[in-house]
C-alpha cells in the first residue's frame, strides 16, 4: 500500500470502485427487468385466468406495465372490479 | 474416447478472447493434449497473427464446410509446440458463410481428432455468437473489470444458462495496483455481481503486448505473469479442477511489505 491509497483509508475515502459496483449492480437489475412484450402478454392471460376465479373483471380494460424508476422498479397491475364471485362453497367432508 | 469443445466467449470487443484462446491452447499442448484453436471470427480474422502463424494459411474454416478442402488441409500446425494445431477464419467470406448446423457437424469432427477443440468466439451475440455456442460443451466467459464489461458478461452468461452450458469466468486486465487503491473492482466484486464460477485470474501484463507483436507465443515467455496464469488456467480445464487461484498483488520490496504488515486491517 502506497502513501496515497493509505491517506485515502484513512480519510475513509471509498476509490471509484465502489460506485463501479454499484452502477453495476443496478444496470443488471434493470437488464434483467427489459422483459419481452411476448412475455408480458403470457403474464397478462395466466392472471386474466386466475383473478377471473375470484373475481369478475373487465378483461378489455386491465392493464399491465413495469414501472422503473431510479430507486426499485414494480410489476403494476390494474384492473377494475365489476364483480366479486360468490365463496364458493367448501365441499362437506 | 471423444474430446471436448470449450467456446471463449464475452460479449464486450476487445477483452482479450483472442489473446486468452492462443496461449490456453499453446498451455494445454504443452501439457500434454491434442489441441486445435479456431478462429470463429468470419471476416475478421485474428488468431493467425496472435499465435504467429499468418504466413502459413492455405485454407481457412469456409473452405472445410464448403467442402473444398479437407480438416487437415486446413489445420495449420504450430511448429514451436507440438500437438497445437490452428484452423484461420475467412478472411473474405460473409458473417453469415457459416450455419450453426455446420459447425455442429465441424465440431463433431474435430472431437474425434483432438483432445481439446478452443473456439475463439467473435465479440457480440450475432452469428459468430451463435454458430460457437451450438458447438460448444463448456464455456469460459472473459471479462476486464470494467463496468460494461461485466454487464455484457452477464448478459453472454445468461445466454449460456439458456444452451445448458454453466460456463467459467476468467478476469483479464488486472491492475492490481489500482484495485488496492479502490479504483478497481476487484475479482471478489466481479465474481459477486455475476455469482458464477472463476477459472482464472489474468494481470495487465506488457509480455501479452510484446507476445503480439512478434507472433511468439506467451507461455513459452519465462517472465510473463499472465503467462503463468493462462498455464494454471490450462492445468484446470485440464484435470487440476482444484488448483488454487492465485490473487495478482502488487510486487512488493521488502520495507513495503514490512509497511503492509502493519496497515492491514482484514
Ligand atoms: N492481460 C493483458 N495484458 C496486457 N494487454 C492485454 C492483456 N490481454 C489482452 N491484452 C491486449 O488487449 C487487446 C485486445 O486483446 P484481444 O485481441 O485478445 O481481445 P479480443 O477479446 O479477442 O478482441 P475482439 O473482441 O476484437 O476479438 C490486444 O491488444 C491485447 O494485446
Ligand atoms: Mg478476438
């Protein structure tokens, strides 16, 4: 270690890497989210089926998008309710 | 028994695929194997003149699938090192000369005839990408540590992921001066943003220039320490799976590592 990198620790200065890292990790992060519209689609018609069980939706008007912004990035979903479905009954034993 | 087809891969241009594939081939030779190195790169062909071998091509890698020479013809051998073998790429044929089906069929072949087949694959995920991938039994992904380079790594690693190949990193270029002042990242970073297996660990080395430059292959260079580090990655791949990696570090006189004795903190 030389006189200058030891000046650094001392002043507890992070070298450069360290925003090296961490622009990584978050370029990977939102690599990984850059997801196919194809995939998106599939997403939409297996939750349109499942939601559909539990509820009466409009179809038409659901809507699916990845909102990414500089601090997390979320699945959104949206959808209107039209109607709940009845509990359906748990069968007697 | 039939040999193995081992892709050298990145995605970034420029990390040292071309540099790493010679001197693991010529390691791997000199260990013992039967090896031929091919150049992948349609149009812009390399390796020839890394390994010092430019003024001995007669035919190249298109003329075989073409079927206008035989493997042999076109296999140029090294002779500073015996059983290496090189097959040059096109120089004047389309990226596209080439289908993956092809180089299935090539690579079937040459496992037949070689020990250890290295593809020295093209920067970028196109054809020459691909066309090395489908051959391919295993992977070795190189990176500098650099943050575009890593990030292009990651994206090549999960292509591999996608072929059924759970490849190997080897970390190129370190300065290990630069990654003890923190302006580096080191392999530990590297390996922990990526969380994929190392094979090896290569410093910045003037021998690779000096090496280029007279066409004089890097392991056969007493001095060079990316040299030893190309050997130990060669003894790996080659039955040593467990040799330890070794850390490039500074070089240190005997008043700096009595200094660092009393600094180091972990
Ligand atoms: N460890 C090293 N030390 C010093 N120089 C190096 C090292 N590794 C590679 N180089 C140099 O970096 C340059 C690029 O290397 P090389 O051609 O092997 O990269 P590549 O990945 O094959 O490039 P391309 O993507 O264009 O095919 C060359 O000039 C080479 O000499
Ligand atoms: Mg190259």
């Amino acid at each position: 270690m030389n006189f200058n990198s030891l000046l650094k620790k001392l002043m507890n200065k992070p070298g450069s890497k360290t925003i090296a890292k961490k622009r990584l990790q978050f370029a990977l992060l939102t690599d990984k989210l850059e997801i196919k519209t194809d995939t998106l689609a599939d997403l939409q018609r297996d939750l349109v089926d499942v939601i559909s069980r539990y509820f009466e939706i409009d179809k038409q008007s659901m809507k699916i998008d990845i909102q990414r912004s500089e601090e997390h990035s979320a699945l959104i979903f949206n959808t209107p309710i039209i109607a709940a479905h009845r509990r359906r009954e748990i069968p007697a034993t | 028994m039939d040999g193995k087809v081992i892709v050298v891969t990145s995605g970034k241009g420029g990390v040292g695929k071309t540099t790493i594939t010679a001197s693991i081939g010529a390691a791997l030779a000199l260990q013992g194997k039967r090896v031929v190195v091919v150049d992948m790169d349609i149009g812009l062909r390399n390796l020839d003149v890394v390994m010092g071998l430019e003024n001995r091509i007669v035919f190249n890698i298109v003329d075989i699938i073409k079927n206008r020479c035989k493997i042999k013809q076109a296999a140029i051998k090294d002779r500073r090192i015996d059983n290496l073998f090189l097959i040059p790429a096109s120089q004047s044929d389309d990226k596209d000369a080439i289908k993956p089906e092809n180089m299935v069929w090539l690579a079937n072949k040459l496992r037949k005839e070689f020990d250890i087949t290295l593809l020295d694959c093209p920067a970028g995920i196109e054809q020459g990408f691909r066309n090395s991938v489908v051959a391919a039994d295993e992977a070795l992904v190189v990176c500098t540590p650099e943050v575009s380079s890593v990030r292009d790594a990651d994206r090549i690693i999960g292509l591999l992921y996608a072929q059924s190949i759970s490849p190997k990193l080897i970390v190129n270029r370190i300065v290990p001066k630069m990654v003890e002042n923190g302006d580096m990242l080191s392999h530990e970073d590297v390996v922990d943003v990526l969380s994929i297996d190392l094979i090896g660990l290569i410093e910045m080395d003037d021998r690779v220039v000096v090496s280029a430059n007279t066409g004089m292959p890097l392991v056969l260079q007493e001095d060079s320490k990316a040299g030893k580090a190309m050997q130990r990655i060669a003894m790996r791949l080659d039955g040593h799976p467990d040799l330890p990696i070794e850390n490039p570090m500074i070089q240190k006189g005997f008043w700096k590592k009595l200094g660092s004795k009393f600094s180091r903190k972990n």
